[in-house]
C-alpha cells in the first residue's frame, strides 16, 4: 500500500472507522453465536438420546426393530429410507435441474420470457411441504397406481415428491455458477472452433462445477431432512425393502410420526435417531465444503 492510500485511510472521519470496527465485532459475535446455537442443539440432544446409547449402543444403527411394547429399538430401516429416497430424488432431479439450468442461462428465449420462467421455477420451493403431500396423494399416487405396481404410499412416490421440491434450488443455483462463468472462455472455445454444446459441456460446465456441486449437496442436505411430505406418502413401513413400490420409512417421518406419544427409552431412542439425522446431514455439508474448494482449486 502507498503513502498516499495510507494517509487516506488515517484521514477517514472517525465515524466511519468506528463503524468498520463496529461493523466487525457484529459480524464475528453472530458467527460464534451461530455456531454455539449449532454445538448447544447437538448437546441437548445427546443428552436426551444418552439413555438409548446407553441401552444400544451402536446396535440401533443396525436393527430393525422397533417395538416400545417390547422396548426394541432399531433405525436401519429409517436410515435406509432416508439415504435411498435421497438418492432416488437426486437420480431424477439433477439431470433435469442442471438442463434447466442451461436452458435459462443461455439465449434461447428472450430475457423477460427467461426471469418468467426463472421466477416459476424457484416459485416451487415456496409451496408448502405438505401442499406437495396432498398434491402426491390425491394426483400422484393415483396416477402411479395405474402405470407401476405401486398399491400406496410408498418409497416411489415419496421420492418424485423429493425430487421436485429439491428441484429448484439445483436449479436456481446452477443457474448463477454457469451466469457467472466469465464470457471470455465461451468466446474463446467458439474462437477455437467449438460448437455451442461443446463450450457448454467441455468449458462451461467445468468451470462451474463448484457451484453446481453445492448446488447438488446443498439439495441432498434438504432431502435428507424433509419430513410433512415424505411421512404423508412413503408409507411409514419400518422395514427394509428393496422394491420402490413397497412402503417404508425415513428418520424424519419416525420422528413426525411417533414423537408425540412417546415416552421413556422411546423418547430416548428418537432422540438418538434425530442425532444420527444431525450427523448425516452435518457431513454432507462438510463433503460439499470439501468439494467445493477442491473444485476451485482445480
């Protein structure tokens, strides 16, 4: 720095430096709060699931039981419920986000048809949760019961219903990674000879690949935890079932469903489950920050 930027920053009116440094100390208060609000959540549920890890131990990871008459408790078939109907509606709604993505960030359509369209798509993150359960049982399960052996609720539906509330913020995110793709390297691969879809897919899509990449995590993170919509439709079957037709359950929806009357041990149990939830989640943002820098390495 110079001695005339020097100068100019030690003849800044005393107000405005006062206001940085006020502006500073904020700033890192609520950081520390936000992250002592997250270490004192985890703490008040590990107290409260202590009995059931006291009881279980790492055995409730791995059973299927879940009987408060007999006092049995087992969340495998939570746990395998969530991870595959957030695999399912990752399967479905990231190919169609990222299209739709490079549909609007390119110039097929004119700026105002594209904000329409823009505004429509992030519009489906603002309906209700349980809108979209109503709609999946009275619209999609009927429909599905038609076309696929489906009977019911069940993982299928519950799936789909995911796919298209996470939709919108695969979408709306991939869309700005790809805006802010620096024209030039577009310029430059057509200069080289390119067609459009190879800039696209050979130059565009690489360089946004961080944030689309937390785009998709961040997705993943909210499928994992959705609860109205997934307990209405996913049938709420504690049992491990490789058929997508057939019911069962996740983490989210065994707590919505069984917290209210639970007591004792079973309080604890759900407690636990809810911490295994909190992990999960916890490390998928933690691999989506990983990948995300690495990304930008690159």
């Amino acid at each position: 720095m110079s001695n005339h930027d020097n100068r100019k920053l030690q003849s800044r009116p005393a107000i405005e430096k006062y206001l940085d440094v006020s502006f500073f100390w904020a700033a890192k208060i609520f950081a520390l709060a936000i992250a002592g609000v997250l270490i004192w959540i985890t703490i008040q549920v590990a107290i409260a699931a202590t009995p059931a890890i006291s009881e279980f131990g790492l055995g409730f990871i791995v059973t299927s039981s879940w009987n408060p008459v007999t006092k049995e408790y087992g969340v495998l078939p939570a746990i395998y419920g969530t991870l595959v109907s957030s695999f399912i509606a990752l399967l479905i709604s990231v190919p169609i986000g990222l299209g739709v993505a490079i549909f609007l960030s390119e110039d097929y359509l004119s700026p105002k048809i594209q904000r329409t369209i823009v505004f429509l798509v992030e519009l489906l993150a603002a309906v209700p949760s349980v809108v979209y359960g109503l709609w999946g049982i009275f619209v999609l399960i009927p429909f599905l019961k038609n076309i696929t052996p489906l009977r019911g609720p069940g993982m299928l539906p519950a799936a789909l219903i995911l796919s298209v509330m996470i939709l919108p913020t695969i979408a709306a995110i991939s869309r700005d990674a790809i805006s802010n793709v620096p024209i030039d390297l577009r310029q430059a691969a057509v200069g080289l000879g390119a067609t459009r879809w190879e800039a696209i897919l050979q130059i565009i899509l690489p360089a946004a690949s961080s944030g689309i990449i937390g785009g998709i995590m961040l997705a993943l993170g909210r499928a994992l935890g959705e609860t109205m919509a997934v307990t209405m439709l996913i049938g709420n079957a504690n049992k491990v079932n490789p058929s997508v037709f057939a019911p069962s359950n996740t983490i989210s929806s065994l707590l919505a469903n069984q917290f209210a009357e639970a007591s004792g041990l079973q309080v604890g149990a759900l407690m636990y489950a809810a911490l295994i939830l909190f992990a999960v989640t916890l490390l998928v943002n933690v691999l989506a920050q990983v990948l995300v820098v690495r990304l930008q390495k690159i």
